[in-house]
C-alpha cells in the first residue's frame, strides 16, 4: 500500500493524473492510483469478509485493468475520470477497511486453503 503511495506522490499537480498516455493504449493514471484498492474491495467481497462495496462507480471503472480487444482500445480514454480527491478519499476509505480486517478478523493460525 505504501509503495503505491510513495509511487504516486511523486506526480506533480491533478491534471497528470488525468491526462491519457501519448500512445493511447493505457489509462490514465488516476485509474491505476485506485485500482489495488479496488481489487481489495472485490477480492473481500468474493471472500465473504465485505457485504458490499464502498463505492459502485469506483469499483466498476477500476476493476478492469486495459483489454487486449480492440473495442476497448477505441473508448477507454474518453471517459470521464473521478477527481484525484475523490480518488485519494476512497483509498483511504478503503486502507481503513483492509487494515480493520487485519487487525480484527477471526483468524486461526495455520491459515488454510478454505479460509477467506
């Protein structure tokens, strides 16, 4: 989580998160700053250890990372991305979530195959 912070915090002013890659064949890097909290919100909703999502739109526009079909290569930098603090909210929205079920789960030790 930190490296992705640390990664991040080096980008210089909101509109670099935004701007498409030259080349197109990328998203812009405020999809790749939400997209590891996203995977954990969907992983512990596939495991059983969240009811529901923290943000719908979030997790539906950063849990498909850039498909090799063309289709997709044609419309993927032309939506509206959400703003860096809306980004930066749900990240800490969600390092709040995962480090609560760190800290607080009912874990037994050796952790099993069958365990979430």
């Amino acid at each position: 989580w930190t490296l992705t912070e640390v990664l991040f915090s080096g980008l210089m002013g909101k509109d670099v998160f935004l701007r498409s890659p030259w080349h197109q064949l990328r998203h812009p890097l405020i999809f790749y700053y939400g997209h590891v909290a996203c995977l954990y919100i969907n992983k512990f909703r596939v495991a059983g250890l969240l009811k529901e999502g923290v943000n719908e739109y979030m997790e539906q526009i950063m849990e498909t990372g850039v498909d090799e079909m063309s289709w997709d290569d044609l419309s993927k930098n032309e939506m509206e991305w959400p703003e860096l603090r809306e980004v930066t909210e749900y990240r800490r929205t969600v390092y709040n979530i995962v480090k609560d079920v760190i800290l607080n789960g009912n874990w037994s030790f050796p952790i099993k195959i069958d365990d979430p």
